[in-house]
C-alpha cells in the first residue's frame, strides 16, 4: 500500500488557520468544510434539492442547537424493535399522520431514488406533496420536503419546537426515550399536517413492521428490491427479510412490487392475501419495455398499470434507475386508480415532463470535470453491482480510480468485491462518521480483494479526492480517466461539500 508522500507540499490556502477559526463548530464539520478550499477545483453550483448551511449565524446558531438537542437521542444505529413510542406521540400530536393519504416505500435499495420520482410524479399533476425520506446526504433538513424541495431551516426549526414539549412528555412516560428517527418521523408528520400536504411520500428507515414510520397506513405500498443488508435486525435471507419488511402491507392497499427474489415475492404475495391488498408485479402488470442509454441519462418505454409511456426522459443512469422509474410510475397510477377505479393511463406529456425534472443527489451525480468525479451512495453488495453496470454502461472511462470510505457495520468485502472490476486502483478512507470503519482496518480488506500495488490509503477525505483526481489525470486530459467516490451515504455527502456542492 502506497502512503502519500512525506515530501508533498502542502496546500496553498492557509488550511490550518481556516480550522482554527471555526471556534465554535464540530472540529470534523470544521474540517470538511474548510478543505474544499484545497481542493484544485470547484464544482457548480449548489443543488437547490441539497441545502447548504444557514448564510444568517443566528439561524445557523438556532439550527445547530436542534442538531445538537437530537445528537443526544439513540442513533439511527441503536434500535428497539416497537412502535409504541412513535404511536405515543403520534397520539398526543392528534395522529396528524392521519390527516392525509400516504404512498409508504420499502426495500434494500433504491427507495431514495423511487420516493423522488413518485414525487415529482405527484407534483407534476398538481397534487401537493411531502416527502419524509433518510439518509440525508448533506443537511438534516433534506429528509422533510414539501412540495418537491427540502423545509428551511427556520421551518425545521420552528417545527421542532412546537412538538419539543409533546416530545418530552412521551420521553417522561416511556422506558426509553424517542431516538433521533423517531422524533424526525415525528417532526415530518407534523410538518406534512401543519401544511397541509394532498399526499405524504414516506421511506422506511429500516424494515418496515417496527420501523418509526409505519404508524401510517399508506394507500400504497412500494417494496424495491429485497436483498440482504442489516442481516444482524433483519434477518440472514431475503425471505426474513422480506417478512419484516411486508409489515408495511395494509389492509386493502395497492402493493407495488419491484422485481424480487423468489422467497421474497412470496412473502409479499402471502402478505397481501391475508390483508386484502391488491398486487402489481414488476414484469408482469407493469415493469421497463425499451430503454437506450441518451446523454445524461435514458430513455424509456415504460409499461404502467393503464398502458404504455413512450419517449420517456430520464436524466438518472443505469438499468436500476429505469426500474425504479417504473415502480414510481406504477405507484402513482395505483393512488390515482388507474387499472382499477379508472381505464385509462396518465397523462403522457405530463408523465415526461415529470421525470424529465427528477435528480437524485448522490446517485450516480456527476459533480466535476476534468477528471470526471462521480458520486455514488452505494454501500451494500447489491448496490455497488447496480453502481457498477450503470457507471461502464454511462461513462466511458479509461481508468476509473475508486475513493471508498465505508461503514463499519457493512458487508465491505462484498461492496469492495463489485467494484474491483471496475476500479484501476482505489483510494481507501474513512469518513467523519463515528460510524466509520477505519481506513486501516478497510485497506486491509481492499488488498485482499484489489492486491497491495492496487490500494492507497488516505484517512482524510481531502487527502483521498486529491490522490484520486492525480491518479486519474495521469492519463492526460483527453484520455478518459475518471474517479467514482462511493461506499457510504456519509462518505459521498462529504465529498460532495468539499467539491463545492452545497
């Protein structure tokens, strides 16, 4: 394993003093913000859909300290397998979860990606909407939308206080205090009734029967494909898994289902039959019909629950993306009641332009040239083989360096696995996360799969995009050569900050 040089200089911008001024900051956040500024290139412009920090410091202040009030809950990691806390302050709030109908979306992978296009779809047809969904890739307040965009920081804020004291009357009443999901579940449901919204587009955190969201019962329930992730809670095979995760299957609700393994579908299908819940099955009722790859993304023939979508745009790579378009599309037919209450398909134009509108920040997100940098949130086996198939089907590197930081609850072997094909040489790290797995103990997997002259470790994430853009550019500038950052949510949203988006 190759070190970086003792002898490098270091950045011109006076990289200590920045962090040095940032008294009053998370000394991680402090670094990460201060080293884009030593980076050689910027990226564009910031993305309306990811926010950046508060420009006003007593609004950073105020949101910093909600921040700091939610830290000290249990983390999206430690986990009680119940409900009742979330139904509990659900009850004292009024049940505003019931105030609208809901679309509630599980699975392993592309449910962020799917809840965005099922989104756009709703908002395309003038329905307003709320979206509750996590990870966030950069800022909190990304996990609650209304009407296509994240709440501001004043409305997080403002909404955080009004339900802070029903917050602390449950937590007075209950064994275990809310944990951090709960309370922003909590949060998003107030926020989508306060609104109000015409319809809440909510993902699952983690399964689904004793997830904190599912104190809703969604007139439609999407399940993107199952695969094994979060074995240690959720079970060791896709059919466990798929058990925990049918609890989202209400009774008498449209279930779309994306193409699953075997044991999984039938799972969902028993679910179903005790519920009385109708079914749509990729591939069958609805699924992709054509697709071809189109510059910036694809375009698709799409078959729905009321018939075919031609010549439809869009801006998203790979297969799985095209899938998750036709799952989202499907979901939206089955509210409106296409197929069922009614004949006849959506609109087609206003299809298309919907998804014409659709990104999905940190899925496959290009956010430099020259070297092309492309950022990907894959961060389970399954995952990075759908990363890997889309990014030789869209890009046309010649050599593709791989910065990856992971966590260290993962299956990092088998996301390592996927890429090494891919993957000319990869640059190991970790990420400011105390969920990280340590750039050591992560390169020492990454030899065992890449081989040691293959593997540079860089524990700073600055370090690691540097040593990876001149790895890339040392195939001169019109050679090809490209860099793909992935391996965690975290990892990808900080590399996003430092290249300046957000």
């Amino acid at each position: 394993m190759s070190e970086r040089s003792e002898s490098q200089p270091e950045p011109i911008d006076p990289f200590e003093e920045i962090i040095a001024a940032e008294t009053d900051r998370d000394p991680d956040l402090a670094v990460i913000e201060a080293g884009s500024r030593t980076l050689r290139a910027q990226g564009g412009a910031p993305e309306t859909d990811v926010p950046s920090r508060p420009t006003d410091p007593a609004l950073d202040k105020a949101l910093r300290a909600v921040e700091t009030d939610l830290a000290t809950r249990w983390g999206e990691t430690k986990l009680e397998p119940s409900v009742t806390r979330i139904a509990a302050l659900m009850d004292v709030l009024g049940e505003p979860q019931r105030s609208y109908p809901s679309i509630h979306i599980t699975g392993t992978n592309g449910k962020t990606s799917t809840a965005r296009m099922i989104e756009a779809l709703l908002g395309a047809f003038e329905l307003r909407t709320g979206r509750y969904t996590s990870p966030h890739v950069q800022s909190i307040t990304e996990r609650i939308s209304l009407d296509g965009a994240p709440i501001s920081a004043e409305r997080f804020i403002e909404t955080y206080e009004d339900i802070k004291p029903y917050i602390e009357m449950v937590d007075s009443q209950q064994e275990y205090r809310l944990s951090f999901f709960e309370v922003l579940t909590g949060m998003a449901y107030a926020a989508f009734a306060d609104a109000p919204v015409d319809v809440a587009v909510v993902e699952v955190g983690m399964g689904g029967t004793w997830d904190a969201t599912n104190v809703i019962d969604g007139d439609v329930a999407v399940v993107t494909p199952i695969d094994l992730d979060h074995t240690d809670r959720l079970g060791g095979t896709t059919a466990e898994i798929a058990v925990e995760k049918a609890g989202i299957v209400k009774q008498d609700a449209a279930v779309i289902l994306a193409q699953q393994p075997v044991d999984a579908a039938q799972v969902m299908l028993k679910k179903a039959v005790e519920v009385d819940a109708t079914v749509a099955r990729e591939g069958l009722e609805f699924g992709v019909v054509a697709r071809q790859v189109a510059v910036g993304g694809q375009m698709l023939t799409l078959r729905g629950l009321g018939g075919e979508y031609p010549e439809v745009y869009l801006p998203l790579h790979g297969p799985y993306q095209a899938h998750n378009a036709a799952v989202a599309l499907a979901a939206v037919e089955a509210f409106f009641g296409v197929g069922s209450q009614r004949p006849e398909p959506l609109d087609l134009d206003t299809v298309r332009k919907a998804f014409a509108a659709v990104s999905s920040p940190g899925r496959l997100e290009v956010v430099r040239r020259s070297p092309t940098v492309v950022l990907d949130a894959a961060h389970n086996p399954a995952g990075a083989r759908a990363t890997a198939e889309a990014v030789g089907e869209a890009f046309d590197f010649s050599r593709l360096i791989g910065v990856v930081g992971a966590s260290g609850d993962k299956n990092v072997r088998g996301l390592l696995e996927a890429f090494e094909p891919i993957f000319a040489e990869v640059v190991i790290t970790q990420n400011a996360s105390h969920r990280a797995m340590d750039a050591d103990e992560l390169a020492g997997i990454a030899v065992e799969v890449f081989g040691e002259e293959r593997v540079q470790v860089e524990p700073r994430l600055p370090d690691a995009l540097e040593a990876a853009i001149t790895l890339a550019e040392e195939e001169g500038e019109f050679a090809g050569g490209g860099v793909l950052v992935t391996g965690s949510v975290i990892t990808v949203g900080e590399a996003r900050l430092l290249l300046g988006k957000g």
